[in-house]
C-alpha cells in the first residue's frame, strides 16, 4: 500500500531532488564535454 502524501509536499521534494540530479549532471557533462573536446581521438 502506498500512503498518500500532500501534493504540495511531493511537488516539493520531487522538485528539488530534480533540481539538484540536473545541477549534478550538468556539471558532469560540462566536464565531459571538456574533456572530451581535449581529448579528441579520430577514429
């Protein structure tokens, strides 16, 4: 069973675990494209 929770509630935690997977990840592909763009091999 799943308990309901305030929608206000789970807006709010959705969006911020939202916010901060998409800060994270878009620091991680900034640095990969970094990298990347580096570190450019052509095959």
């Amino acid at each position: 069973m799943v308990r309901r929770l305030p929608a206000k509630f789970v807006a709010y935690k959705f969006n911020t675990v939202l916010h901060h997977k998409m800060d994270y990840f878009g620091k991680l592909s900034a640095v990969n494209n970094n990298f990347y763009s580096k570190n450019k091999k052509s095959y």
